[in-house]
C-alpha cells in the first residue's frame, strides 16, 4: 500500500512570532517539486498557530499543513489554561500530537486522557499523531515491545470503533525517549523491528484497514540521516524536533525523500 509521506515540524515551546513567522516562510520559500510527494507539517506553540495559519493562507504552499502540539482532553468549558480540539479546528489545524513523551513524563498526561483526545480528534476529523516509545532503562531492559504494546493499546481501544471507519486519520509516532533531542537516533535495526512490531500489533487490532495507518519515526532526524530513515521498511515519514528549528535543515529533510 503507497502511504503518503508525513514529514512534521514539532516546534515545542521554541521561538517568538518574528522568529516563527521567518521560519515558516522560509521553509515555504524551500519547499520545491520534489517535497511535494510528502505532506509537511507545522506544529507551532498554540499561541502562534494563528498566524502561521495566516501566513499559509497568503503564501498557499500546496502541501503544508498545520497542526497542533497538544489539546485538551474536554470539549469547551471551565478547564482553565486548555485548549480544545474545536479551538485548534477553527484555526484549519489538521493534524494534533497526543501523548508526546514530554507530556507523558514532564506533565504527568496518563493514558486516560490521552486515550480521551484520541478520541475527540478522530471524532472532529483532525489527524492524530499518537506518539508512543520506551525509556533509556526501559530500552536497556529490552522493554520496549512491552511497553509499546500498552500505549497502543491503552490509548486506541477506546476509539477502536471510530478508528475502524477512519484509520487513515491515525499517525503513529515511534519516539524513543532517550533519542529525543540528544543528537543519538535509534538505530536502523531497531527501527525498522519495531515499527514492524507496531504494524502488528495495528493489524490484530484494525486488520486491513490498519495499512492505511502511517507509522512515522521521531528522535534526533536530521539533515544527515533522514534520507537513510526515510528509506527503511515501514518508514512513512519523520517527526523532527530541533532540526526544525532551521529551515535550511528542515527543508533539505524534506527533500530527501
Ligand atoms: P528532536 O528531533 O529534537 O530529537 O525531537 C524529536 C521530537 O520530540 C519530535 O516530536
């Protein structure tokens, strides 16, 4: 099955609106014939999704879209400081991260909730990308499957119904912990095992359908090593934090598909 290459720029909480605005203009500006096979997505911080939505508006890239690093697991209502799926929908975000390791471990997001915002993001048709991935000391203990196979199942059986009739909406993300910012990306082996573990376990859940779902990589991409990553079995695209920061970066991951 051709799945369609996802390569997204999780920003985090980095940048001013000048600094952000110059960024994604230009990455637009690079963004050439042979980026168009990929889908390429912005992640700013939430207080700056509304410009960047402007800036695509005027610039119309053909493939860049936007999206959201976090949401609230609560429709509207008095849950101070949150911001829910509708808000991020309005500003035309099409794509929302849920349960990114920083979350998890620095906000304390359990599986509950994370299992809730799936839930409302499949229901509101925004994409989500569902970030799952061992510890150091998990990975040493050889966890990892273990502990992939519960955030999988943890956070989708909730929405296994939804997801059933919209497997296309899921992204997984596989996002070791100790790969993330620390300039040590997993390595090609281990990867491609356990993306090929997480396709199996999509398939006992969703069977067919879960070939429509993308299983992308995230930990320390760069503009040396996506071409490599972006080649491997089961690879459908990349989740880049600091290397996304610099648009020559950004862009030259873009181009290595
Ligand atoms: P780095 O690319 O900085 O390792 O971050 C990865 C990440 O957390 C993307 O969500």
């Amino acid at each position: 099955m051709n799945r369609k290459i996802i390569i997204a720029a999780n920003w985090k909480q980095n940048g001013t609106s000048k600094s952000l605005n110059k960024l994604a203009s230009s990455i637009i500006k690079g963004i050439n014939k042979t980026t168009r096979k990929c889908e390429i997505v912005l992640l700013p911080p939430s207080i700056y999704v509304n410009e960047i939505k402007k800036l695509l508006e005027t610039k119309k890239p053909y493939n860049v879209f936007l999206g959201i690093q976090n949401i609230s697991p609560y429709n509207n209502g008095a849950y101070t400081g949150e911001i829910s799926i509708s808000m991020a929908k309005e500003l035309q975000c099409k794509f929302c991260i849920i349960g990114h390791s920083e979350r998890r471990i620095i906000f304390n997001e359990d599986q509950i909730s994370l299992a809730k915002k799936l839930t409302l993001a499949i229901e509101n048709q925004v994409k989500a990308i569902y970030c799952v991935g061992e510890t150091l000391s998990e990975f040493r203990k050889n966890m990892t499957k273990k502990i992939i196979n519960n955030q999988l199942k943890q956070g989708l059986d909730r929405s296994l119904k939804l997801l059933r009739k919209n497997p296309e909406k899921l992204i997984i993300a596989y996002e070791p912990v100790w790969a993330i910012g620390t300039g040590k990306n997993a390595s090609e082996k281990d990867i491609v095992n356990t993306h090929k573990y997480i396709r199996k376990i999509l398939f006992s859940m969703f069977g067919t359908l879960s070939e429509k779902i993308r299983i992308i990589y995230g930990g320390s991409v760069n503009n040396k090593n996506a071409n490599t990553i972006l080649n491997l079995n089961d690879v459908d695209g990349v989740l880049v934090g600091g290397a996304s920061l610099n648009a020559k970066k950004f862009v030259e991951i873009c181009s290595s598909i």
